[in-house]
C-alpha cells in the first residue's frame, strides 16, 4: 500500500440541517427540512406543511452545533482534521430565498464558524445546498422544477462568495444532484413538494418533472461556478455526486448492457454536463423511451459549456447488483433497494451492502473518466452504537468498515488516481437525512441524542475517535485496529 500525498486532506463532513438545530434563531427562515417530521428505516418520514405541536421535527435542534461549533470543531481539530466539509443554510442568509438583502446575523455565523476552522488549522470545504432550501421556494415554484430558483439560487451564491472571500476556497455547488433522477430525490434533493402532504415515499413520482428540475440545478451550477471562476480566480469549484457502483448480476449479456444503462443515467450523466460542459448523448434515447421532453432556454448550452468545475467530489457507501430477469434474485435493503443483493458482501444493520473493493474501482472508473483531480467527500458507516457504563463506546464494527475503505483509496492512489482527499460522513453524530434518526450514527464523536427527542447534546469520544486521529497522523500508514485512549 503506498503513501497518500502530502497535503492530503483528511477530515469529515457534515451539513447544515442535520446538525445545526437552531432552526428559528437569528432571523433564519423555514427550510424543507424544517416541516419535515423524525422518521426511521422501517417508517418514512413526514412532510406537514403547518407544524402539528407533539410532533418530533429533528432538524429542528438536530445537535446543537449553532451553539457548540467551538466545542465540536475543537475536537475535529484534536482529531487531526486537515479539512472539514460542511454547508451553508440558505434560509440562514436568505430566509425566504427572495429578500433583497441578507441576514447579517446568519452570515455572521458562517463567519464565526470558518474563523474557528481556521484558528484550528482546518480548511473548510463548503457545500453551497446540501439537501435544503427556504420552504417559501418549494411552495411558491415547487422548488428546483421552478426556473425562478436558478436566478435566486445565484443570488445566495454571490453574496457567499464575496463574503467569505478569503475563508473559503473550496466550493462544492450542490449536493448529490444525481439523486434527483430517481424518485427519491424530489424531497430531499429537488424539493419538488409544493403543495405537498404525507409520507416522503408518497410524493407523486414525475419523471418529466424531475428531469426538468435536474436541468435547472445543472445551468445554476454552471452559472455560479463561472461567476466564481470570472470574479474569484482562488476558488476551486468541485461538483459532488452520489456514486452507486452497479455490477452486472450475471455473466448474461443482457445484465451488461442494463449496468451501463443504468451507470450512464444514474452516476454519469449530472457529472458528465458538469465536468464537460454538455449533455451526452445518451440522454437522447433516455429522453425519447421515457417521453421526457426538458425545456432548455437558448443560452443554457453556452451557460453549461462556460461552467465547468475544477475537481470532481462523490460520495460512496455500497454497490448494487443488476439483472435483466428481476424474478431471480432477491433484492436489497437500504437506499438502493432496487439491487439484487450480492452474495460475496456482508450488510450494514441498515442493510445497505459494504463493498469496499467497489471503492477503488469506483475512484479509478471517475479519474480515468474525467482526468481531474477527485475527492471522496462522504463514505461512512450508519450504525447502533451502546454507551458502556463507564462511557465508553466501542465501535469497532465502524473501525473495520473505514479501514477497508481507506485501504482501497491507497491502492487507488498507487493506480495513478489524482486523489485530493477524503471526508468520511458524520464524524459528529448527526440527523439521518433519508430517515430522520438519531439511532443511525456515523460518528466518532457521540452525541447524546435519540429519536424520541430527548438527551443531553454532551458529546464524548469513541474509540474510533483515537483510531482516525492514528490514521490522520501516519497520513494514512497505520490503520490499525488496536486503539489507544492515551
């Protein structure tokens, strides 16, 4: 296993609603995810556009880092954070994305927060949205199927940008914009919910909707990535998508072609528009099968070819397998329920499939792709984690599953892949985006919170804490699994 550069950027990454809370404070407005109820794996989420009183709504103090950023930064930095992906609220600088002027109390927060990276060594990687925006947009324009969010979300980029020119120099435009392709991405992602109430899973799927919302996102990325570019020559802008590796299930021909398909549509084609600058031409026959018909406005291709990213970011958790006979296998758990489920991988408590071979093809299939450099901002382990009754947590099941996955980055590297960094998910226990728990924990800092509301916000280490922070040390030569607490 060789080295990984110097310079490396180790960290972890987190986002703005899932573990900021202080959902009205400082003049901050409603985000989707602030009428959105707690949820868990076995019972979806709810979106209630007028807040119902007894009801649990986690984002709405998710765990408290508006008010204990000092604390909770301070022990990433113990930990050795070389980088720290997080993101801006938009409702905190624009509470209804419309207002003429911004909220100097919520920009004066993010100032706060990157001033303490910065005292502590670590350089901020900022999302621009990361699975949110104002409400007020979701019910005015039905969020990103909208063309009025492109001029709006330019609006909130700008006025970022300038303001924390010096702060910031890694940008990521909008989080896992792929996930907009299937059904699933019209909540969380597309925020196509106007008029909307009920079970997340119970929104009304339109394909043609969300291919024209996706095209939306596509031009206003590629607009505020230009102005950075014109206005900004420091800032490195990076694209960020939701990397599901899918394997053929058999050797028959048929479960070939529907992989690539499938890996076009899903993992390639919101990457493709943004590293490139056009549509590829495989959308054509997706468009034409699916009688998809997306609006474009006559400067959109000269936008998209004009805003073209520097790096290219992903996150990765699981594999899926594919089959043209569906009736012969059984299927998965988690996120990709669509797969087959693979014989030769173990599952998560959550039943997504831990593959961390799949990691290292993945890094190589997107280098040898794009020939930029890339970085693996979001990779983790969800998992019940038990508080001993001297405090402590032994997590080693986590320990194994970033071992494993950090071992194929390095065999990545010696493959030649230009490799920037890596932020695995949650290392502060925060609020699942998909399901709205507590229970499902990332972290190696524990945070005593739960599902039902209650808990203290304390947070304290995991022995997974010390591991990161031997790796981080050793840049990634010792992954050990013996842990000292020393």
């Amino acid at each position: 296993m060789g080295r990984f550069p110097d310079g490396f950027l180790w960290g972890g990454a987190i986002s703005a609603n899932q573990i900021e809370g202080a959902w009205d404070v400082d003049g901050k407005g409603v985000s989707v995810p602030d009428v959105c109820t707690a949820g868990s794996h076995k019972v979806d989420k709810r979106i209630t556009p007028t807040l119902e009183p007894d009801t649990f709504y986690p984002s709405h103090e998710a765990c408290d880092f508006y008010h204990r950023y000092r604390e909770d930064i301070a022990m990433l930095a113990e930990m050795g954070f070389k980088a720290l992906r997080l993101s801006i609220a938009w409702t905190r600088v624009f509470p209804t994305g419309e207002e003429a002027e911004p909220n100097e109390l919520g920009l004066a927060f993010y100032d706060r927060v990157f001033d303490c990276c910065r005292e502590h060594g670590i350089e901020p990687i900022v999302t621009l949205s990361h699975y949110e925006m104002p409400y007020a947009l979701a019910s005015k324009y039905n969020g990103w199927a909208g063309h009025e969010l492109i001029a709006c979300f330019e609006r909130f980029c700008a006025c970022v940008f300038e303001r924390y020119r010096g702060k910031v120099r890694y940008w990521l435009t909008l989080n896992e914009m792929n996930t907009g392709i299937g059904r699933g991405g019209a909540v969380l992602n597309l925020s196509t919910v106007r008029g909307y109430e009920g079970p997340i899973n119970g929104l009304p799927d339109n394909p043609a909707e969300r291919f024209q919302a996706l095209h939306h996102m596509l031009v206003a990325a590629a607009r505020v990535t230009a102005l950075a570019h014109e206005r900004y020559p420091e800032y490195r802008i990076g694209c960020m998508s939701s990397f599901a590796l899918m394997y053929p299930y058999t050797c028959d021909p048929d479960d070939a072609v529907l992989v690539q398909q499938r890996m076009r549509v899903a993992n390639w084609f919101c990457s493709d528009v943004q590293v490139r600058g056009y549509y590829p031409s495989y959308m054509r026959r997706h468009f034409a099968e699916k009688g998809i018909e997306v609006a474009m406005e006559p400067d959109d291709a000269e936008t998209l070819a004009r805003g073209t990213v520097d790096f290219v970011t992903f996150s990765y958790y699981m594999s899926v397998c594919l089959s043209a006979h569906p009736e012969k296998f059984e299927t998965t758990g988690g996120n990709f329920a669509f797969g087959a489920k693979n014989p030769y991988l173990k599952t998560s408590d959550w039943g997504w499939q831990v593959d961390p071979v799949g990691l290292r093809w993945s890094l190589n299939a997107i280098w040898d792709r794009y020939q930029k450099p890339v970085m693996l901002v979001e990779n983790g382990l969800g998992a019940y984690d038990t508080v001993e009754e001297d405090g402590s947590i032994h997590d080693p099941y986590r320990i194994e599953y970033l071992r494993q996955h950090i071992e194929q980055m390095a065999e990545a590297v010696d493959d030649g892949v230009d490799l920037m960094g890596y932020t695995s998910w949650g290392p502060i226990d925060l609020v699942s985006a998909s399901t709205g728990e507590f229970a499902k924990r990332y972290g190696f800092i524990y945070v005593d919170r739960h599902d039902d509301g209650t808990g203290t916000f304390e947070r304290s280490r995991k022995d997974s804490f010390y591991w990161y922070q031997r790796v981080i040390e050793t840049n990634g030569e010792d992954l050990g699994g013996e842990v000292s607490h020393a």
